[in-house]
C-alpha cells in the first residue's frame, strides 16, 4: 500500500448532472460520472461484482457477488456514524459489459467499454439534488482509489465521514459544486 499523503486527487472531471421528472412528477436527478482506466474490462468487472475486491475501494461491503443477475447481496454502508445494510438485488448482470442494481433506494447503472487498451467506466446513479457535488467528489476518490489498486498500489479504502476530512475531497466537492452551479455552505 502506498502512503496517502502521496495522494492528491486531479481536478474535478468527467461528471455530469441530468433532470428529469420522477415518477411521482416531482425532480429525480441522476449524477453521471466517466472514468478512463488502464485495465481490460474484465478486471474492472471483477472489481464491481466481487466481494473482496469491494472491500479495497467501495463505499459499501457485500456478503455476496453482484455478478450474476438475479442475485440478493447484502450491501452494508462503510465509514457511516450507523452503517446500513440494505439488500440488493441484481437486475442486470451482462460481465463484462453492464451491471445494474439498487442500492438503498439508488439505482445504480455500470456500463464498461472497451477503450485504447482499457476500460471507459460509466456510472449512472440517481441522487438527491443537494448531495450531487458530495456525490461525485466521493466517486471521484472511489475511482482513484479503484484503479490505484487495479494497477497494483493500493490506497485502501476513503470513504464516508473520514474521506470528507481528506482536503481533496473538500476541494473536489467545490469544483464539482461549482461545475453544477450549486451553492455550498
């Protein structure tokens, strides 16, 4: 594992907000967030459905592989005050290709895509208006971190209440805030 004070996260990047109207006719946004990796898309995939390789770089735990459409994993919060444990179910699993799943009331959709001898990694999660630049900041790290221990130096894991003390993460949270035009207090 590499040191973390070595780490600093680049400028806010590859994430977009979407509005669109709920199913109830109110606003339901969706933060969309795009990463280029240097790794096949089958180690990416492996990354997202496996259990132990989770624990490295989400910000949730499993106690079973998302891989497999139709699967019921339980995922449970890192790094929160109360950790909550909410079970998933897989209702898309095309290796290496999507993956789709809600997680605690986010639907969470993972496209991987064969690109310049790596992956293009797309996430599409719905999310509350007011946490979006929280949202992609905290990604944003998760990324990092992910594909820091793809290429064999972990970090391990920032997530949650700690990776919110991180300074990168307060600087990526008002780039993106002001990317997305939203106020922060």
């Amino acid at each position: 594992m590499i040191n973390r004070t070595q780490y600093t996260p680049g400028p806010a990047f590859g994430a977009q907000i979407r509005k669109d109207r709920g199913q109830n006719g109110g606003e339901k946004w969706t933060l969309i967030l795009v990463r280029e990796l240097r790794h096949s898309p089958e180690k990416v995939w492996q990354a997202l459905t496996d259990p132990a390789h989770l624990r490295e770089w989400a910000p949730f735990d499993a106690d079973g592989s998302l891989g497999t459409t139709g699967a019921t994993v339980r995922l449970t919060t890192v790094g929160a005050p109360t950790p909550r444990v909410t079970e998933t179910k897989v209702t898309r699993a095309d290796a290496p290709n999507t993956l789709e799943y809600n997680w605690g009331g986010f639907d969470m959709r993972w496209q991987l895509e064969a690109s310049d001898g790596g992956t293009r990694l797309t996430l599409w999660t719905n999310i509350g208006h007011r946490f979006v630049a929280m949202g992609a900041a905290g990604w944003h790290i998760c990324f990092d971190v992910l594909d820091h221990l793809l290429s064999g130096t972990p970090l391990g894991r920032m997530v949650g209440p700690k990776a919110m003390k991180f300074g990168g993460w307060q600087r990526l949270h008002a780039e993106y805030a002001r990317q997305f035009g939203i106020e922060t207090k």
